[in-house]
C-alpha cells in the first residue's frame, strides 16, 4: 500500500523518523534536489541536541564544509586542505590513527594518498607520477573536487566505522545513536556510485547500535541501497510549492520506481502549466536512463521521430541544450512559451513509445499520453 503521509514542516517529517527508527534499523528516502533533504537532515540532528549533548552523525553539504583549502597564495607550494577543528566530527582525529582508517577506504575509489598533520590540522596531498622508467612522488598537490569529495567521504565513513564500534562512554564517537547521510556521491559515475552503495550498505549492515537514516536525489545509488538494505522503511518526498506541506510516500511494501515519480511530477507541471528550465534537466535525466536500459548509445534515440522532425535532430537538440544551463532549483526560471511546447510534444510522446504498467502509473498519466 502507498500511504500518503501529510506533513506541515520538516520538524515533523523529523519526529516521524525518529519514531520509526524505534523499531527499525534503516530508513531510507528519495528526493530530488529542492525538496528540502540537506534541511531535513540539519532538523533531525538538531531534534536530538540537549544541551551540550548531541545523537547524531551526519553528513550532508554542511560536513563537505569543514574541509577548505589553503593553496599557498604567496608561494603556491604548500597546497593543503584546512579541517574546522572546533568540529565534534574530528572528535578522535588525534588519538585514532584516522589516517591509517581512511587510507584502505580511499584506495577503493582513488590514486593518491595524504598525510594528516594533527598538530596544525591540515592534511596533505601526494601521488606517484611515472618518469620514465622510475615513479616520484609529488607531494602537496591540489586534487580535484571529485577526489576532494571522495576523501571527504572516507574520511566520514572512517568516522562512522568508529561510532558503530563504539563500545562505551569512554569511545570518542560512543555519543552517536544516528548516522544521517544525505547525498554522498554528487560527483561519482556510476561504477563509483554502486561501489559506494554497496561498500556502504555492507558496513550498516554488520552492526546492530545505531539506526540509520539515507536520502538522496541519485536514483542508481538510491536503487542499490533499497536492494541491499530490503527491510529498510522507504520513502519518497514530495513538496507542496503553493502550500509549503510535505508529502511522505510509503514505498515499502510495493516497487518503488524512482522515474515513474518524476514522471509524475513532469506531467503536473505540464498540466499547470508551471513549467521552469530545470524541468529540462529531469527530462533529460529520463530519457538517458531509458536509453541505456533499452541499449541505445543516445538520449535521442528515445525521442519519437515526427513529420517535422523525421530525425529527431532538432528536439534532441532542444534537450541537449535546455538541460545544459545553469539552472537554480531554488530560484527556478519559467520556461518562455515556445520552449513549454517543445516540451510538452517530447514528454508525450515519450509516455506513448514507452508504456508503464497501469497498476503503477496513476490514471492521469494515461491522460497525458493521449496525442
């Protein structure tokens, strides 16, 4: 049954997973970008402050902030990443070898490694270049924001390995009763992304002391961690943009397809007619994934070749272009007219190649699909 849960703010989104990790372990939700995730999950770890006393690991965007980076201004030489060390989150960083804790984790995703200097709080970054026949190491390198946030999230995990294994007041992590992880992978492929689910679901679940909440806007990671942690409770997140109400979907108990629900929410926006440029993006995203299910090379492939169009060039196009622009999901651009047209046409047509099975798809689907 997909019961529909009500909402008027995150806090009691918040105090409902709080009540549902009562009796379960894991807990996990689906939501794109805009609907409020990284709040939620700032509210449920504010739920559980009392005073000095704190429940919850987290990570999320505001994690990804406790690391900035020093590029040696003046000499561009000692490049290093800076840790906030005013943060509960390098709790035990002086005391607990987290470098030889991270270093196996990291070697899974990347090719370079780093020193953690625990008397300045910083770390240091070096790989092993080829020069002909020999290798030297090239220490303080400025790595990527990709690998940046690989290492980020090693180094979280490190920590969260140390909260599940804490044993007793004395533990530096032992305060951590829920681990909140909100999009890990923003800037992962595929391969990466179903390693990271994997690794992660492996890890949460050997282990019975602390309860686990994830969300994410990543359908493939999304995907993996519902098949690997079956019993979790799972959701999907909608929001009420005129109303400012949330919506929980209850998806335990019958497939959740990640697709068919922004599907949905593309169909009511061309309905109301409210549609922004980032509507392209979410288009877009489909239409990839549809194509590599079904063994094409290209998006395009999945775009209805019409009379004014025989090969599907110019929609394929409009996609391809309109999906690329720096678009705000927080401060959406409406669409001009011709471009909600062009829309409209590709998303019907879309529905009409590419039928979806009735008892999961709502009436008004079928309604869209009409030509």
């Amino acid at each position: 049954m997909n019961n529909l849960l009500p909402f008027a703010s995150l806090d009691d989104v918040t105090t409902h997973f709080r009540d549902k990790l009562n009796d379960k372990k894991y807990l996990l939700l689906f939501a794109y970008n805009g609907t409020g995730k990284t709040r939620l999950s700032m509210a449920f770890k504010e739920a559980g402050k009392r005073e000095n006393e704190r429940d919850t690991l987290y990570f999320n965007a505001f994690t990804e902030d406790l690391f900035s980076w020093d590029n040696d201004l003046d000499h561009d030489a000692q490049r290093v990443l800076k840790l906030n060390s005013n943060s509960r989150f390098f709790a035990g960083i002086q005391e607990l070898e987290m470098d030889t804790r991270i270093r196996p984790l990291l070697q899974r995703y990347a090719d370079f490694d780093f020193k953690i200097d625990t008397d300045n709080w910083t770390v240091s970054f070096e790989r092993e270049v080829n020069q002909g026949e020999h290798s030297v190491t090239v220490a303080h390198i400025k790595i990527s924001r990709g690998e940046e946030n690989i290492f980020i999230w090693c180094f979280f995990l490190a920590v969260a390995q140390l909260a599940i294994d804490a044993s007793s007041e004395e533990e530096a992590y032992a305060w951590v009763k829920y681990i909140y992880i909100d999009d890990p992978i923003s800037s992962l492929d595929d391969n990466n992304a179903i390693a990271v689910a994997s690794h992660l679901a492996q890890m949460l679940k050997n282990q019975s002391r602390v309860k686990t909440v994830i969300s994410s806007h990543h359908t493939l990671f999304f995907n993996v961690m519902c098949n690997e942690l079956s019993r979790a409770v799972k959701y999907f997140l909608s929001k009420d943009e005129a109303g400012g109400a949330y919506t929980l979907r209850d998806t335990s108990d019958t497939p959740f397809f990640h697709h068919v629900s922004l599907i949905k929410d593309l169909h009511k926006a061309v309905e109301s007619g409210d549609l922004y440029t980032y509507h392209f993006n979410i288009l877009r995203n489909i239409l990839e994934k549809t194509a590599t299910f079904h063994g094409f090379k290209n998006f395009s492939a999945c775009i209805k070749q019409g009379h004014d169009d025989p090969d599907g060039i110019v929609y394929a196009r409009m996609v391809n272009i309109l999906s690329h622009g720096n678009y705000s999901l927080f401060e959406p651009t409406e669409m001009i007219n011709e471009n909600k047209q062009y829309f409209r046409k590709i998303l019907r047509d879309f529905m009409n190649n590419y039928r979806f099975n009735p008892e999961l798809f709502p009436e008004q689907i079928e309604e869209a699909a009409q030509p």
